[in-house]
C-alpha cells in the first residue's frame, strides 16, 4: 500500500479534497504547524529548505518539534546527506 503525503495547503477546499483521497500531511519545521486532525509526517527540511539556500540544516528546530509533535506523526523523515 502506498501512502500519500502534500504539503501544507491553506484552502478548506483543497484540505477536504485531500483527506477525501486519504492522503496525509508533510509537515516541516517552517512555518507553523497546522494538522487540523490529519496524520501526518514531519520533514526535517533539508532538501526543500536548507540544499536550495546554502544554508545549513537547522537540526536543532527538527529536534524541537519532533520532540513535541513527534508522538503523534506516521512518518520521520530523517537527515538527508548529499
């Protein structure tokens, strides 16, 4: 079985669409934590955040909110190395 995770819409629209389909929520360290009773991952945002910018990987944020929200999520997605 396959499991589909989108990112974060703000639309009440597409947010329905998407749980009508099953899918689940990629959630990441930027920006605020929205799952409104969806399951949900957490992406540790380097790929999407930190590759595409030079920046480094902000472990420290992933570690804070996997610490608080990470009871709850369906999937990790761990550090990423080029």
């Amino acid at each position: 079985m396959m499991i589909a995770y989108a990112s974060r819409t703000g639309t009440r629209r597409n947010l329905d669409a998407l749980r009508a389909a099953g899918w689940r929520l990629m959630a990441s360290t930027r920006g605020v934590l929205r799952t409104k009773g969806y399951r949900y991952a957490l992406d540790n945002g380097a790929w999407t955040s930190s590759f595409p910018r030079s920046e480094p990987l902000h472990a420290a944020a992933f570690e804070r909110l996997a610490s608080r929200k990470g009871h709850t999520m369906t999937l990790n997605c761990l550090r990423s190395r080029p």
